[in-house]
C-alpha cells in the first residue's frame, strides 16, 4: 500500500504499490537533493560503455530501438518527433502510447505488446491537432495528450483504440505541457511552458468525466501557497496565466507526476524540479542544480520511490533521484547530442522503461529522425 510522503524536516516516508496504475501513482523524495558519483553507492551503479543503440547503461541492462520515425512497426509508420508518453495493461501485455510534437498533425500514436515483448500492432490514437508535447495518463486508463500552442488544448485519448478521442476544454486554453491525475484529491495538475507559465489544477464536476469541472491556478510565493479560480478558463484575449493577480510564475513548466501525496514538477527555465505536497499546500524545490541533471524535462518515477527525470539536450541523460535525494545518471545516450529524450515510462509490471529520443541522430527540429527505446534490467522493486 502507498504511503504518503512527507516534506517535514526533509523527512521521506518509503512508498510502495503497484506500478500498473500508471502515472497517478509511485515515487517520492524529500527536499534538498545531493549529487554523488556514479559509482558502487549508487542506485544501480557506474555505467557501462555505450551499446550499439549509443545507450551507456548501469550492468544488468539492455536496449532495443522499438520504432523509428518513418519506419514502419507492425504496419504503421512511426509519427515524427516522439514526445509524451505512458504505458497501460492489456491483458497478458501492454500499450506504449507516444505523442508527436509537430504542427497540425502532431497527435499520438500506440504500440500493443504481447506478453513476449514484441510488438503486436501499432495504431494512432489522435489525429489533426497541434504540436502534442507531454501529458499524463488517468486511473481510467485514458491519455490526456497536451497541445503546446497558443490556446492550446487537453485531448482525452483511448490507448486501447476503440474510442475517439475528445477535446476537454473545460481544462484551459494555454500552452499546456503535462498532467498528472491526484485520485486522492480528485484532481489534475498541468503544467504550462512559459517563462511566466503558471500550475493548475483542474476539479472535475464528476471524477472520471473531464468534460467540465474547474480549473485554478497556485498562488503564494512562500513555502504556504493556496488556489484561485481561473475566471475564464478558455477566453480568447486574456491569457489564462494572467487572469489571477496572485498567481505564481514559473519558468517554462514541464513534466509533471504524482505519487503518495505529492505532484513534482519541473521547470527547465531555471533547472529546477518541484514538490507540491498537496495535503499540506505546500510547495518545496528537491533540485536546483546544474549537475548532473540538466535541462530537466519529463519526469517519471517507480515503487522504489525513484525519480526518473530526463534531460532536453544536456548530455542526453535520464537521471535519478533516490528517496535518499541522490541524484545520479542512469542512462546516457552517444550520438544524439541535437536532440532531447522525451517520454519515459514504465511497463505495467516495471521492468521495461520507455522513452524517446525525438530528433535522432539527425537532430533536425522536425524530429525526422526519432528514436523511440526500450530498456530493459533490474529496475528496484518497492520497499516494505
């Protein structure tokens, strides 16, 4: 049973559950994070040198290449400059599904594992919208793919491919980056990339149905910090960060995930990932260092309590923080230096992490060179 986690005195209590329940779930770590080399007293220790997919991992791991953007995986090409993404049951295997950050016809797309681990079928979940960067999967086992535009909006997709997907207004017209669903509370938080972006949280009428509810924005500029309601959530001349005066800015928001309590966040303006605990409304820095972990991006997190957060550029790195606020690469990736590692996420039994590598090689912007891998190896198992 998950247990929640307190930032008291910098204070951590172990968490554990099941990983299954995807992105509203797992991970914690107090304030205050240290660096350490990566060597034997480290999670999973130094890294080896890199394979022939470039990726330097701990011992005990390995990689494939998954899809390529432009190839074709179990009939579909893969999308351009993968993104978000999150993982889901199905039955014996399980679901990948990825965004596509381009314009007009981002959207996202799905791959299906047998028990095996291959690729059973590949299908698009969203099509025609616009540049679908981060988002967050929900305990309904939907994905909730942002679009990072002017106005931007909140789709609400099926990673099983029987349901089209919805536009859910109702959670803001900004440049949304990612969400990540609090069941405790019934909410969900977002994030906004803009160097003066704001948090949110939006409360459903109804938990499970994100048609309408309402939506608020942190305030406070101390450790206490409280909610406003948006007045206009989807007006058109007045920008939804600026609507409340007491609103609290952050400098270009971006992954976001909740577990035990707490929604981390981060912002890769200032390199710093967030804490807020949201029974106590309080809101705590764990990370505000420029080594080893750089351009903080996309964040994830298993039972263990670890933090997996990934790098946009810097040495191309997923790093870890431990409950012990260690922070120590766990991956690093040769050869794609233009580029940024989007999407990580954990199969449902949390033995295989996802993640991409959206420009590739190539490193052109449009992301004509994705990579999308798979890792797999001894990933820690929850404590108690």
């Amino acid at each position: 049973m998950l247990r929640r986690t307190l930032l008291r005195n910098g204070a951590l209590a172990a968490l554990a559950g099941s990983l299954w329940r995807g992105s509203c779930e797992p991970a914690g770590v107090s304030p205050a994070a240290r660096t350490t080399p990566a060597g034997p007293q480290a999670p999973y220790g130094p890294l080896r040198p890199p394979n022939t997919d470039g990726l330097a991992l701990p011992e005990g791991f390995s990689s494939r290449v998954v899809a390529r953007t432009g190839r074709k995986v179990a009939g579909l090409r893969w999308h351009p400059a993968p993104d978000g993404g999150a993982c889901f049951p199905d039955g014996d295997g399980w679901i990948y599904v990825s965004n596509s950050e381009v314009p007009v016809v981002g959207g996202a797309s799905a791959l299906r594992f047998g028990a095996d681990g291959r690729v059973r079928e590949a299908y698009r979940i969203l099509s025609g919208t616009d540049v679908n960067c981060a988002g967050g999967a929900t305990p309904w086992r939907t994905w909730l793919s942002c679009e990072e535009v002017e106005r931007g909006r909140v789709f609400e997709c099926d990673p099983y491919g029987t349901r089209s997907a919805r536009p859910r207004l109702a959670m803001g017209r900004f440049k949304h980056e990612a969400a990540a669903c609090d069941p405790e509370h019934e909410v969900v938080y977002l994030t906004e990339d803009e160097p003066d972006g704001c948090f949110y949280r939006f409360t459903p009428t109804d938990w499970g149905d994100l048609t309408e509810g309402r939506l608020e924005v942190l305030c406070g500029e101390g450790r206490e910090v409280r909610w406003r309601k948006v007045p206009q959530p989807a007006a058109l001349h007045q920008q939804t960060r600026h609507q409340v005066e007491q609103a609290r800015h952050f400098n270009g928001g971006e992954g976001c995930y909740f577990s035990g309590g707490v929604c981390y966040f981060t912002t890769k303006g200032d390199n710093k990932v967030w804490a807020y605990d949201a029974e106590r409304s309080t809101l705590e820095v764990i990370y505000d260092r420029h080594s080893p972990l750089t351009g903080v991006d996309n964040i994830t997190g298993t039972p263990a309590g670890d933090l997996f957060v990934a790098e946009d550029g810097g040495n191309m790195e997923i790093n870890v923080i431990t409950p012990e606020r260690l922070v120590v690469p766990f991956l690093r990736l040769d050869g794609h230096g233009r580029s940024e590692i989007t999407g990580p996420a954990f199969s449902p039994d949390g033995t295989r992490l996802y993640f991409s590598s959206q420009r590739g090689r190539s490193g052109v912007r449009e992301g004509t060179d994705g990579h999308t891998f798979e890792v797999t190896g001894p990933f820690r198992a929850a404590s108690g």
